[in-house]
C-alpha cells in the first residue's frame, strides 16, 4: 500500500512539474493545494469528445450573440480557446499567463475551500473529464467545457478577474460546517452518477433525494453557505447590465446550451443582484428559477465587501470564536498582535460584556504569524492543545503587545524573574518568565513561562506539571478565520474525497473511428463518397446516433449545398431520428438550424 501511495505521490509531483512549466501562477501554488491536481491525458480524449466539444461550442456561440456580455466573445479570443476542439490546458496556461492567471486541471468537484483557495491565486481549475453526448445541453457535473470555455474566457476583463481573485481570497477563508461537508460530498455523488452510463434512474432519484434530504436540514446557514450562494449566483448563473435587459456571464449559463437559450425569457424572475443573494439557496438538479442581475462587474466586489465585513475573518471578537467551535474544523484566531492560532477551538471564557477573556483548543495546534508558523510552535510542541488570556493587564494604561523591554522591566517584567500577571477580565498568570518573544515590527506575540499557574475565578486553566506556558499576548481577537494559518505546517487541513470521477471512455474503436474519418475529412480533403458510405454505415450500425450524421449533413451542405441529393437524405433522416429519440429533438434542430442558416 506504501509503494502505491508513494507511486501516486511520484506521478502527482510529475503532472505538476509538467504544468508549472507553462505558468508562474501555477508555479506558486502552495503545496497542500497540488493534492487536487491531476494530469490531463489529452490523447484519451476521442472523436467523439472533440465532436461534443464543437457541437457546444458553435451552437452556444450562435445562441450567445446577443445574450453574452460582450467580455465572453472578446475572451475566447483572448484566452486562444478553440471551436473545433477540446483545449489542452498546457497550450491554455501559455495564454492565460499573460493576463495573470493559470489553470489545472483536477478531478470533477473538489470541495469549495479549496476551489476558492485556487481562485485566489489567480488560477483556474478545469475538470479534465467531458460530457457526454447523453448530456450534451446540460450537465450538472463540471467538466472541461463548463471550466475552460465558461469560466476562462470572462476572467480576460481584468474587473471581473479581481472579484474572481478577491472571491478566492475571502471565500476560501468563510468558516464550514459538518452539513457543507455533505452537501459537497452529496453533490459530488449525484454529478458522477449522473455522467455513469451504467447509472439507473433509481440511481439518480436516490442521490437526487440525499442532497433534498441534507438541504432542508442545514439550519442556519453557514459562511460558506452563504458565500457559496453568492459564488452561484454571480461566477456560475450572473446577469449583467439593465434588469429588463441583462447579459450573461456568469459560466453555467454560458455552457449550457439549453439555459443559455432560456435564461433570459420572462418566466425567469431576474432580481437586482445584492448582499440578500448570499440567503438563497440553489438546486443543481433544476434549471435556476430567478437569476440575479449586477448593473457592472465593480459591483460584484462592493457587495462581496459588504458580506465579508460580517464574516469572522473581519469581525474577530467572542461571536467568532464561537462560530469556529460550532464549525468543528480547523480555525485560526489571530490576536491584534498579529499572533495567529490554529486547531479545533473548543471552548471559550467571557466577560459580562461579551469580551474574549480566554480561549482553548483541543487537539493539534500550531502558533504562526503572518501566515507562517513560528519556530518551535508546531504541532507535536502543542499536540494535545492550546490556551492563551486575552486583554488588557490590570492597572496597566499601556498595551502589553506593545510594549518596550525597557518598559516591562520598569514595572518587573523581565526574563529570568518570577511574574504575576493578572489581566482586567481576573485571569492571573504566575510564574517565571523565560522568554519575550518580539516580532520584527516589535509587537509582543508570546510570553513563555516555566513553572507556571493560570487561574480564573478560582479555577486552573493550566498547571505547572503540564509543562511551559506559552501565553498569546493580545489586547483582543481581530479575525477568526477557516482552516490553518500555515496550511503547510498544520497539513491536514484539505479533504480529497474518496469517490472518483466515471472516466468517459468508449469502448468501441469502431465506433469512434467513424468519428475520426469524418473529423479527417473536415480537416483535409472534402470527399462526398467516403461521407455517404460513413453516413450508410452510422445510419445501419448507430442507429440512435445523430451528432455525427449532422457532422456529415454540415460538411455536404458546406461544400455541395442544402439541395444536394445527400443532404435531403441526412436532413430526413434526423427529422425522422427526432422524432424516433425525443430525448435529442433540441439538439438536432438546434443543430440543423445553425447549419442551415450559416
């Protein structure tokens, strides 16, 4: 089992070195993010894949003139994403350098945190997996055409490119709960089940149900509920412009062919986009029943200001702490000092006024400043916990935090002697300080102790026989954050789920081959016959398939004319097939009507 994990462990650190060569953003990833990364394995893609890929991309670039903000169409251009086939994501990250993004590629949905984390080091993860011709108008699980042809082409408008950025930035910070967990994980199961050829309809009824089930219990919302809400509604369903007249942007409406053909009629309630999107919900499993409209894409990082001014990241202070132990993962509390502690956070001391007066945690710990750990402060130092005062010393006009050596050692706190604190809030430290720990800017992050006693109102809060007492030093806690402050250091932070994307595979050769002949023909030399013996040969053997007879109908109407013997002969036949399949009636007129038209 060591030599596998160590194989995968090899062939991760092999896709990576491959990518990094095409992109400094992806070139500073951090390293707990690379777990996610996955290689893209270009030459699996079939035939059949780049013929989903084309049929897509011109019927939603016909759809989308008009409807699209005019951000979309200058962006394909600008991020060298192509119609007629699939992007490899090396060749993408070459252009998308110059407008200071990257992208990777990963497995189907990763959990939000982390998906936000890469946002916010302007990179884009795209699922390498594509749909499948079953789902060509819609799909609820990401793939390379949802990431690559409606997500990178927007971030091309530096505006829009920044809240995309800033969104990562605070989004991947909003504090969690164990129900987001399975909201995610439930999601994830439906989205690959959903793309599982083998996959029943009680299949996909029962994990509908499971995501209904875990909705209508998820309380009150979470930081990262909410600002997920705000992710939907504005990077995946956003309208943009007038209220009775918006354009699209956001990615799901833009890769998908059957919303981006309706989204805007009347029967979809459109609301002016504002902080009270962040309290609606979404189903992946339906088209959206109202859309939110932002008047211009700076609006989109007011209202992502205005929600982040009451997270926790912002807002530090008791409630805080509180939604940290409610969450039950990982946090951080970073004291004004700039001290930042991360663990599970467990319990909590405050005043009558609701001021922080003392904080714990259980478990692993670390101590860190400015996002780095500090030295001698990891988790095996403080495996089974950690507890600091917070406040002001009593009868002490100045901040302790910033206060000189000379200072302290003028009222008899110095290194090598016996102290006895005692703070405002009645917490009294006692013991012999060993060591001030200053940052470079000179606030006061730690005091360490020896022989040690802390109590408060007459109960221990910590013991000489546990060892040193390193006390935060902190007037009060300024931000409350999810996960660890060194993700690095803490390094258990990011979950991977278990459950594995369906690969999109065909099996029959022969059936992809006539693909290929047709995609050669349209890449080379038009020959009528050898697209009429292809046609015979799909018609007899497939007969349920029509996107490559409507490849065949687009190159002889290119070439020789709709009224062509062949052509008539196509066309009835995917008339007839419409009305044989109904499950593809959109989809062939859809596509007769944009060849016809050209």
């Amino acid at each position: 089992m060591l030599i596998f994990y160590d194989i995968c462990i090899r062939i991760r650190k092999n896709i990576f070195k491959w990518m990094i060569e095409k992109n400094e953003n992806v070139i500073r990833l951090p390293k707990h993010l690379h777990k996610y990364i996955v290689e893209q394995k270009y030459s699996d893609y079939t035939a059949i894949d780049h013929a989903v890929w084309r049929y897509i991309m011109r019927i939603n670039l016909n759809n989308l003139a008009g409807k699209a903000h005019s951000s979309y169409i200058d962006g394909l251009k600008k991020t060298g994403i192509s119609l007629d086939k699939i992007p490899d994501i090396a060749d993408m990250n070459s252009i998308l350098s110059k407008i200071g993004w990257g992208a990777v590629c990963v497995d189907g949905f990763i959990p939000p945190a982390a998906f936000m984390e890469f946002q916010a080091h302007n990179v884009l993860v795209v699922a390498a997996d594509i749909r499948s011709v079953k789902h060509i108008g819609y799909t609820p699980a990401p793939d390379i055409v949802h990431e690559a042809a409606g997500h990178a082409p927007i971030i091309a408008n530096p505006e829009y490119a920044e809240y995309l950025r800033l969104f990562g930035e605070i989004g991947s910070k909003a504090l969690r709960s164990k129900r987001d967990f399975n909201l995610y994980e439930a999601i994830r199961i439906l989205s690959i089940i959903k793309e599982n050829p083998v996959a029943t309809t009680f299949d996909i009824e029962d994990a509908e149900k499971e995501i209904k089930l875990i909705q209508s219990d998820m309380g009150e919302l979470s930081e990262l509920a909410k600002i997920r809400n705000l992710h939907w509604w504005t990077v995946e369903y956003g309208l943009i412009g007038d209220l009775d007249n918006p354009k699209i942007y956001g990615a799901g409406l833009l890769s998908s062919i059957s919303e981006s053909a309706t989204c805007l009629k009347q029967d979809v309630i459109k609301i002016p986009y504002g902080i009270k999107a962040a309290e609606y919900s979404f189903d992946i499993t339906t088209q959206q029943p109202q859309l939110f409209v932002t008047p211009n894409f700076m609006y989109l990082s007011t209202v992502l200001n205005e929600f982040a001014d009451n997270m926790a990241l912002r807002k530090g202070g008791a409630e805080s702490i509180r939604k940290a132990i409610d969450s039950n993962y990982v946090a951080t509390c970073e004291f004004s000092s700039g001290l930042q502690i991360s663990g599970f956070f467990t319990n909590l001391i405050t005043d009558e006024n609701n001021n922080v007066v003392y904080l714990n945690t259980t478990g692993p710990t670390i101590l860190c400043e400015r996002e780095k750990m500090l030295i001698g402060h990891s988790k095996t130092v403080h495996a089974d916990g950690y507890g600091s005062p917070v406040g002001k010393l009593m009868g002490l006009d100045s901040i302790l935090e910033n206060m000189r050596l000379s200072e302290l050692k003028a009222i008899g706190i110095a290194a090598g002697k016996h102290v006895n604190l005692e703070f405002e809030s009645g917490v009294k430290v006692d013991g012999f300080l060993h060591r001030v720990r200053k940052n470079k800017y000179g606030k006061i992050l730690l005091m360490t102790f020896k022989n040690c006693t802390v109590t408060y109102n007459n109960e221990y809060l910590f013991m000489p026989e546990w060892g040193d007492y390193d006390m935060g030093v902190g007037e009060s806690v300024v931000s409350v954050f999810a996960g660890a402050a060194d993700m690095e250091e803490y390094d258990s932070d990011l979950f991977v789920s278990d459950t594995n994307t369906i690969q999109n595979t065909i099996n029959n050769s022969a059936y992809n081959g006539l693909y290929q002949n047709v995609r050669s023909i349209r890449e080379s030399n038009f020959n009528i016959d050898s697209l009429h013996k292809l046609f015979i040969k799909i018609k007899n053997n497939h007969p349920n398939d029509w996107l490559l007879s409507l490849e065949i109908y687009e190159l002889v109407v290119n070439n020789s004319g709709k009224d062509n013997s062949l052509s008539l002969q196509i066309f009835d036949y995917l008339i007839a097939n419409a009305d044989l399949f109904p499950e593809n009636k959109k989809s062939i007129i859809d596509g007769l009507d944009l060849i016809n038209s050209i």
